[in-house]
C-alpha cells in the first residue's frame, strides 16, 4: 500500500490573470483577518525553507484561501559551477508541500566557492554562459518535474565580452530549454536606462508568447561617475509612473497578465501595498475592455 | 577571451574586497570600466547582508547603536559570507565574532546576548512538534520513573552566560526598557523552546542546566539528577522536572529497555 501523508498537499491552482502581492510577515494577520479580495501572494522560496514554526504556519493559512506562486532568490543558475543539490532538493519538497501555481528564478548569479551573496549578480551574455544556463534550467526542470519562469534581470553593468544581446539571450534559453518567462517590467526600466536601450524595444522584441507573470516595482534613482542616471532596483518604494506606462504597453501587447508588486524593504502598510496591485488590474482590465471593444467595432 | 569561470571568479573576489578593484571588461554603456556601476553590486552585497545581520539580532544592535552594528557587522560579511541561500541560518558564529572583536570588548556580555538572540531564532524556525503532556508523564507507574530517559523538544536550546544576559535581552527587545543592571549578580542559565506558536525564555533554576544537559546526553532521570546534584547541592528534582514539562522542553519518555514509547502506554 502506498504511504499515506499526515498532511494532504493541496490541489496545484493555477495563478489567474490579475495583480497579486509579495507576502510580508508583516500583513500575515491583517490578511487571514480580512480575507482581502487579492489575485494571489507570492514568497520568496528561502524564506520558508526553516523546518517549522510560525511562518509556515501562516503560509499555510494563507495558502488555503488564495493561490500561490513561488520565486526563488538562492538556484544561482547563472553560475559556471553545479547547481547546488541539496537547494534543488528543498526547493523541491518546498513544490511539493505547497504546490504553487507558479514557480520562477532569475537570469543570475548569487554563490560562489561557498559564499553566498544575497544579491543577484550579472552573466556575461556568450556562448558558454548560455550552454551553463541552460543546462542549469534542464536540471531544475527536470528535478521539480515542471515548468520553471526565468526572470529578465536588473543590471548596473555590461560585460565588455558579451557577443549576445540581452533578448537575443533569454529567446535562445528560451528555445533550448522550453522554460517559461517572467518579464519583470520595472528591470526593463532600470536595465535601459542604465545600458541605454530603449525599453519599449526591448518590451516589443521579448519572446512575449512565453511570458506567464509580470513584475512591478520601486527603484531609486543614482548616477554614475559620468554624470549618468544609474537605476537600483530597491523594491523599497511605489512602482515608477514610467513603469506603470511601460506596464500599459506591455498588457496592450500581451493581454491580462499575473501581474505581481514586489515591496521588499520599507515595508508599507497592507493599504498601500493593496492600492498598488489595485492600479495593477485597473489597468489591467480598462486595456482588455478597450481591446474587447476594438475587436467588436474596429 | 576570459572564461567564465575566471569572470565570476573575479567578480566575487572584488565583491567583497575593496582593496582588489574592479575587474577589467567590465563597462558602462560606452564600453568604457565604470566603478560607480561595480560599487552598486558591492553594496548590495554588504548592505543586504548587514540588514540580514540586524534583523537576526536586533538586540545586539540596540545595544551597541546602529552605526556600530554596521561597522561590526561589515567585517564579518567580508569575512564569513554566508554559506547558504537560507539567510534564517546566517549569524551562526556572530557570537563568536563579537568574543573576538576589540571594540566591543568593554561590553563583555554582548556575545551572550547575540547567543541567546541566535537560539531564539533557531527555535522559532525549528521542526514542529506536540511537546509531552504533564498527564502522559503522571500515567507512568512509579517503580519506572528513575528510568525514564527524555527526547527533548526539536527547539530547546541551552544558553548559559557568567552575566545577567537574560535581564539585558528582555531590557532591549519589543518594549524592553533598558535600566541599570549588575553585572556582577550572578549569571543566567536560560532555557529556549518553542512548544507551539511562541518562543519562550525562562531563567532556569540552580542545576537545572546541567539536568537538562544530562537528559539531552541520554542519561536516565537517576543519573541526571546526580549530575544535576553534583554541579549544585541545591537541584530540586520535582520542580525541575514540573517547570520543564510545563515549559514543553521534552517529546516523550521511554524506558531504555522497552521500545514501546512510555507515553503511549496505557
């Protein structure tokens, strides 16, 4: 007879096209006392990668009224070594346990020998970091037994040794690995402002078909030694009004998309955050009906 | 052209040592090095891991003012990185540093605040578990009971400091108030668990540390009381044993002989 579990994992529900929020600690009571009406919450995979105790606890909860995606911050899938095993095999009971509707990582790069940085740090876009990342990407695929989201990065910086474009890169990961896509339209800004590109460009000539979920939010403004604006993706502010007008552009394109608001640091209060996914599918939907109507009349 | 390998590896070799530079090739958008841009990864880095640092232990960092929490933990993020993506487990030799570190040497109680603050939080995100109940413990018949061995909760964790630490921890955490405090007073012996939701510290009584020590080892209840008996004359074994129950510190019982768990006899 096949074991049975204590714990029934729930049903995998499929993220819906609307605004969703990163869950804080911070608004775990206000949200299991309101039951707000909200898309979906979505947590970062290391930050409930404990054994026990209250976080679970609460993701639990929250995890039986709304649906969930996962994003992990830690795979390091742009590193030139192996991915770490034992991470894989977390991220994997972690699917298991709470079986999100989504899960996505990033086009980076965090540990290194041992050490792990906390941050995602940038590939050089050539022909032997591609045949690395997609190999990576087969692997995750492959262990989880589903479908991963990459993860358009933030850069500050360009590799002198790059020999692909930045698009042209995602698009052949994209082809050799059948993974899926997360366009996070608030790197789009901060990466074109700081490698001056032009980011409507860029929207346009990402494999779009295979974007599955959206990502907004804050960055603050710097510069560099010349005197040029040098964006930091900080997730400590409100989303920009030229990323709310690139979004626009990218719903106008793509259709009603996951779309999730990202606030990391500076926590706000349950409110604010809510009036942010709220402009989300505000936008959301006035951009589906207009294109409702267009197909009716126009 | 540089390998990819040479490239992180000189990007994370700079990431945390200043005194390296940057690496060449690596430009603004007029293909010319740019600094500044390199700078933003490596205070991201140092940054990110300091606010790691100060949310692990924000008694420390009351304690010591935040421009000295940053300073202290900046070295040792260019020292001992985190080893896993697991961030809730970074701060592990904290303790240890701040022992070590000169600067924070007048403040001698400061590693045991940073060990307590480091069992709380290994507690809070420790396996779950029901604790034993007093009444499981109160069904064994007697002629057992010096032979009974305890499994300890997968949350307790022992912290034992030459100073008041557990007075200073309360003093500067949540609405702690902080006041005049003798450090020669006495030390604490301080018991951490996590039975359910809640964290919980107590002061243990004289002994009790040396007890529950003994019972982790896997000592029966006769033998733990003697070493309890003998590290301080004044151990009382029926309140020790009520106080720890209560506090949810053990899983179950068992006789060594029998397989069976003495909590489901019945």
């Amino acid at each position: 007879m096949a074991p049975q579990n204590d714990e029934q994992s729930p049903r995998r529900i499929a993220i819906p096209p609307r605004a969703g929020v990163g869950l804080k600690p911070e608004h775990y009571r206000t949200i299991l006392d309101t039951n707000p009406d909200i898309g979906f919450f979505e947590v970062h995979a290391e930050n409930y990668m404990g054994a026990g105790g209250l976080p679970h606890r609460y993701l639990s909860r929250i995890r039986d009224n709304f649906p969930l995606s996962l994003h992990g911050v830690g795979l390091s899938i742009g590193a030139d070594r192996s991915l770490d095993r034992d991470h894989l095999k977390r991220l994997s009971e972690l699917i298991e346990r709470y079986q999100p509707g989504l899960f996505s990582e990033h086009l980076a790069w965090s540990t290194h020998d041992t050490a792990y940085f906390d941050d995602l740090l940038p590939v050089p876009y050539t022909a032997e970091t591609l045949s690395r990342v997609v190999s990576h990407i087969d692997e995750v695929q492959e262990t989880l037994g589903r479908q991963m989201l990459l993860e358009n990065p933030s850069t500050y910086l360009a590799f002198a040794e790059s020999t692909y474009s930045e698009i042209d890169f995602i698009a052949e990961i994209v082809r050799r690995t059948g993974c899926g896509l997360l366009l996070d339209v608030n790197n789009v800004h901060v990466a074109a402002t700081n490698q001056q590109w032009d980011p409507i460009r860029y929207i346009d000539e990402y494999p779009l078909p295979h974007v599955q979920e959206i990502h907004l939010a804050g960055y603050t403004r710097e510069a560099d030694e010349k005197g040029r604006t040098l964006l930091i993706d900080t997730h400590d502010r409100p989303v920009d009004e030229i990323v709310w007008g690139l979004y626009g552009h990218t719903i106008t394109r793509l259709g009603p998309q996951p779309t999730l608001i990202e606030w990391d640091a500076k926590i706000p209060t349950w409110t604010e955050l809510k009036a942010e996914a709220e402009r989300a599918e505000a936008i959301m939907f006035a951009i589906g009906r207009k294109e409702q109507s267009r197909a009716r009349f126009g | 052209m540089q390998g990819l390998a040479d490239r992180l590896q000189g990007f994370a070799a700079a990431l945390l040592d200043p005194s390296l530079g940057v690496p060449p090739g690596l430009v603004g958008p007029d293909g010319e090095p740019s600094p500044k841009r390199f700078a933003v990864y490596r205070n991201n880095v140092v940054v990110g891991l300091t606010e790691v640092l100060k949310a692990n232990f924000p008694a420390v960092c009351r304690i010591v003012g935040e421009e000295f929490f940053d300073a202290m933990a900046r070295i040792l993020v260019a020292s001992e990185p985190p080893t896993s993506p697991i961030l809730l487990e970074y701060g592990a030799g904290f303790a240890d540093f701040i022992a070590g570190f000169e600067p924070a040497a007048s403040l001698p109680y400061l590693p045991d605040i940073a060990r307590i603050e480091r069992a709380w939080m290994e507690a809070y995100h420790a396996r779950d578990t029901p604790p034993l109940e007093a009444a499981a413990l109160a069904a064994i018949p007697d002629r057992h009971v010096p032979s009974l061995k305890f499994s300890v909760h997968p949350s307790l964790r022992l912290v034992r400091s030459p100073f008041p630490a557990l007075t200073i921890w309360r003093m500067n955490v949540g609405d702690g108030v902080p006041g005049p405090v003798d450090l020669a007073a006495g030390g604490d012996d301080i018991l951490v668990v996590r039975p359910a939701a809640e964290v919980e510290l107590r002061a243990m009584p004289p002994g009790g540390y040396e007890f529950v020590m003994a019972l982790e080892q896997g000592q029966s209840l006769t033998e733990a009381m003697k070493t309890a008996l003998t590290a301080d004359p004044r151990f009382d074994l029926s309140g020790n044993i009520r106080d720890l129950v209560a506090a949810g510190t053990f899983v179950d019982c068992h006789l060594d002989q029998e397989p069976e768990r003495m909590t489901r006899m019945k």
